[in-house]
C-alpha cells in the first residue's frame, strides 16, 4: 500500500534551517511527483513547491525562492525539503503528498506530517 | 491571504445537506480541474473530490463536486458527525504558476 512516512518534529532557532525528510513506499517512486505543503498553527494550508524524481526538477511557491530546497533520493524512494533561514512565521507542519502521475493535479496521499517549531 | 475564496463555516443537522463553494478567477479555478480535501484537526489531509467531480474509491456517493466557470463546490448529503472537519479546495494557478488552496471551510454537524 502507498505509504509516506515523514521525519519527526523539530525545534530550531531563529536564523537557523532544517531539513525534513519523507521516505516513500508502496508506488513507483519515479512516476510521481513528490510536493510540500504547510499549515502554521490554526491556519489553513499552504503550498510549498515539488520536486520530479525522475530528473530532480523543482517548482517552488515565489514565497520560497531563494530559501526553500527540494531533493529527491531515488535509491532510498525519499524526498527531502530544506528550509533555511528560519522565522517564528516558519512554525508549522509540514506535510508532503503524492500527486500520483505527472500531470494529475491532485494529491492522493499525504504524509502524517512533521511539526517545526522555530523559537528562541 | 487564499487565492480561493470559501466560506469560514457552514453547519446543518444530521442527515441534512450542506454546500461549500470555492471561489476563483480565470487564471485558476476559470482554467484547471479543481480537487477537495478534509481535515480532520491534527491529522493530514485527505483527498475527497479530484477533476471537480470524481471520487478516489473509498469516498462515499454523499460527496460531490462540481465546477461551474471560476467557482467550484462540494456537497456533503446525508451529513453525519464524522463530516466534521476543515475542507479545503485546491487548483492549479497558472498565473502564479503554483498550486493554490482554499481558505478552508470548517463544516459543524449541529
């Protein structure tokens, strides 16, 4: 069955990044693409940006040029996403899903998401 | 601020009907299929409704969605305490060259 299973919660500084991670399983990890998406406390969500395994391309939000990293590992069927430069505006969890075929346009699975909370 | 307008709430007695629209523009919902997601607080969000109208196996007949021009909605027939939860909807904006979602729409069985 199609599984994503995302890192733990994290606590970091202001100032400082992290990089979360999203081990996928149960699908041709190549056929789909992998994306990020955010929700601060008692907001709604927010889209980050994804990433083609296939051949590593990225589209990210404007938002997060310049500051958001996404990479795939095809060996271990994983996507990571690193967010550098961090703000308390940062805390949230963070949920990666499967768009389940180049060009489906939805997200037919979500991981359990990570919580980041960014505090001094 | 959502690029996709929903209503904060809406709310119905057990076994009624409640209707969520989502409101776009041209460049998003006017231009691409339109998907809906429930939220139950405190997990991840799950796929209800995909290509304004379909539905994942799994998903029961009393969710529906249709778009119409720059609009979309989803209906919840038959509503049932389980329904409570935050539902967003979500396209693709091809002005902002991004996925967008809605502002979500928190549904209360009364």
């Amino acid at each position: 069955q199609v599984q994503l299973v995302q890192s733990g919660a994290e606590v970091k500084k202001p100032g400082a990044s992290v990089k979360l991670s999203c081990k996928t399983s149960g699908f041709t990890f190549t056929m789909s693409y992998l994306h990020w998406v955010r929700q601060a406390p008692g907001q709604g969500l927010e889209y980050m940006g994804m990433a083609n395994p296939i051949n590593g391309d990225t589209n990210y939000a404007q938002k997060f040029y310049g500051r958001v990293r996404m990479t795939t590992d095809t060996s271990t069927s994983t996507v990571y996403m690193e967010l550098r430069s961090l703000t308390s505006k940062d805390t949230a969890v963070y949920f990666c899903a499967r768009e389940p075929a180049v060009g489906a346009k939805y997200f037919d699975f979500w991981g359990q998401g990570a919580l980041v909370t960014v505090s001094s | 601020q959502s690029v996709l307008t929903q209503p904060p709430s809406v709310s119905a007695a057990s076994g009624q009907k409640v209707t969520i629209s989502c409101s776009g523009s041209s460049s998003n919902i006017g231009n691409d299929y339109v998907s809906w997601y429930q939220q139950v607080p405190g997990t991840a969000p799950k796929l209800l409704i995909y290509d304004n109208s379909k539905r994942p196996s799994g998903i029961p007949e009393r969710f529906s969605g249709s778009r119409s021009g720059s609009s979309a909605t989803l209906d919840i027939s038959g509503l049932q305490a389980g329904d409570e939860a935050d539902y967003y909807c979500e396209t693709w904006d091809t002005s902002l060259n991004f996925y967008v979602f809605g502002s979500g729409t928190k549904v209360t069985v009364l």
